[in-house]
C-alpha cells in the first residue's frame, strides 16, 4: 500500500477531529502567552498564589475562547454573533478575581491582582480576535499603571502616612496590653489596625492623630521594646516634626531635656512594668 495514500487517509479521517492547523491562530496563542506571562511575572512579585502561572492561563483561555466563538463552524456565520461566547468569558471572570481578593480586619487585599487578572481576560479576547497591536498597546500600559504609578502612589501615600507598626508575639493578651501601653504613655492615637504578620504574630498598625516629636520616637520604641509581647517597632511610616533633630538622636544618646507631659511618661522606666507579669 502506497504511504502517500495512507497519510493522505488518516489526515482526512482526523480533520473533523483537529480541523485545519492555521498559523495565524496559533501565533495568537504564543502572543497571548507571552503579554499575560509580562503582567503575570510583575503580579508575581506581590501575591505569588496568583501571579505568572494564572494570568497565562487566564490569557490563553480567554483567547481560545474568543477564537472558537469567532472562527469555529464558519458554516453558521452569518446566522451567529462572534463574539458572544467572549462575552461570556468577560462576566465570568469575575468569579476568578473575586478570589484574589482577601480581607484582614479593616484591610482589603488583592484588588489590584484581580483588576490585573480581568484585563490578561481581555489581553486574551483581543488577541484572540486579531487585534494584536492593541493587546501589546494595553499591555504595556497595564505594566506603565502597575510599576510606575505604583511607586508615584506610594510616594503621593508617604506624605501623608502618620503609622506606627508594632510586631506581636502569639499572645491572646498582646493587644490589649500594648494598646493600655499606649495610652499610659500618652501616644495620641487615632485608629487601630490589627493584620496578619509572619507565622502566628500579628501586626498592629497605629495611626496617629497628630505627629511625634523627633525626640520622642527613640523614646517611645525604647519603652515598648520592653515589653516581652512585643517582637519589633517599625517607626519608617511615622512623621515627626524635625528630621535633623531625629538623625542627631540616632548618634547621640543623650536625651534632650522633656518638655511635655508626654516626655515625662516617656523617661518612666516603671510607667509599664506591671504589664510584664502574666
């Protein structure tokens, strides 16, 4: 039996099966790989559960999806809206990214991983339905809105941050024992934020209603480091009213004379000591 024959039979008995193997439809798969995979790789760095591996297949499936609904039984085209079935993939990607999103206390996570996910859907419909320029146009902007608008809101929030991040042991009494510590030491407190830390600790985020004096904060991390609940202090978000005076304070271990009640209460070295004892 001639192979030719044989061949030329089993490529015809398996057409209905794998139909024609355009290249075109092929190349937007490995275009839609590789645009979500960019936006994947960024998302990454910031929620690794879904980062570079979901976007892709977020990307691929949106446009494999967009492709069949536009491209699939050419016989019916005229009697069928190709893009139905991507409208479909449009709405139901929200059950995916409401998955990303996670809430600790009064903090909301995750939003912008979702908004990144909804777009590598419509990076996928894009591609999917030949408007590669587009999609990489869009990408590119979604990078532009992910990094480097990043960094500007962080800078714009910095200004106005006023925080003070105290790190927790796993002890059921941690909190109400350093919020009495904060009060007994006059620190003028305006919302209380508790959020997860590594292993079984916590966070407590402290803002305050108005900023510490340079002086002060050396202070106040010297006498919340006494107590044995408390693993570390984080001051990097607080403002305080002299930047000069503070970096003196980092050299110089001398302390300024107090001028305020707050000071006093500060230099008492007995102020927390009960709060020590089980």
């Amino acid at each position: 039996m001639d192979f030719q024959h044989v061949a030329n039979s089993l490529s015809h008995s398996l057409e209905p099966i794998f139909g024609d193997f355009d290249e075109v439809l092929i190349g937007r798969l490995f275009l839609s790989l590789i645009l979500c995979g960019i936006i994947g790789l960024e998302r990454s760095n910031h929620e690794r559960s879904s980062g570079f591996r979901p976007h892709i297949l977020v990307g691929l499936g949106a446009c494999l999806m967009a492709m069949a609904g536009a491209y699939a039984l050419p016989e019916f085209s005229t009697t069928r809206d190709p893009m139905r079935v991507a409208s479909y993939v449009v709405s139901g990607i929200g059950f995916l990214g409401a998955g990303a999103i996670l809430r600790h206390g009064t903090t909301v996570r995750g939003l912008t991983t979702a908004a990144s996910i909804w777009c590598a859907a419509g990076i996928g419909i894009t591609t999917g339905v030949g408007m590669g320029g587009l999609a990489t146009t869009a990408t590119f902007l979604i990078l532009f809105t992910l990094v480097f608008l990043e960094r500007l809101e962080k800078r714009m929030d910095r200004k106005h941050e006023n925080d003070l991040n105290i790190y927790l042991k796993n002890d059921s009494k941690a909190v109400g024992k350093t919020l009495v510590a904060l009060n007994r030491l006059g620190v003028p407190i305006k919302k209380v934020t508790m959020l997860p830390g590594p292993g079984m600790s916590a966070v407590l985020r402290i803002e305050l209603n108005h900023s510490l004096k340079a002086q002060q904060i050396p202070l106040l991390v010297n006498r919340l480091m006494t107590l044995k609940h408390i693993e570390q202090v984080d001051t990097d978000s607080l403002n305080f009213d002299d930047e000069a005076v503070f970096q003196k304070l980092k050299t110089i271990e001398a302390p300024l004379e107090p001028d305020d009640d707050m000071d006093i209460k500060l230099r008492d070295d007995m102020l927390l000591h009960d709060l020590n004892e089980k």
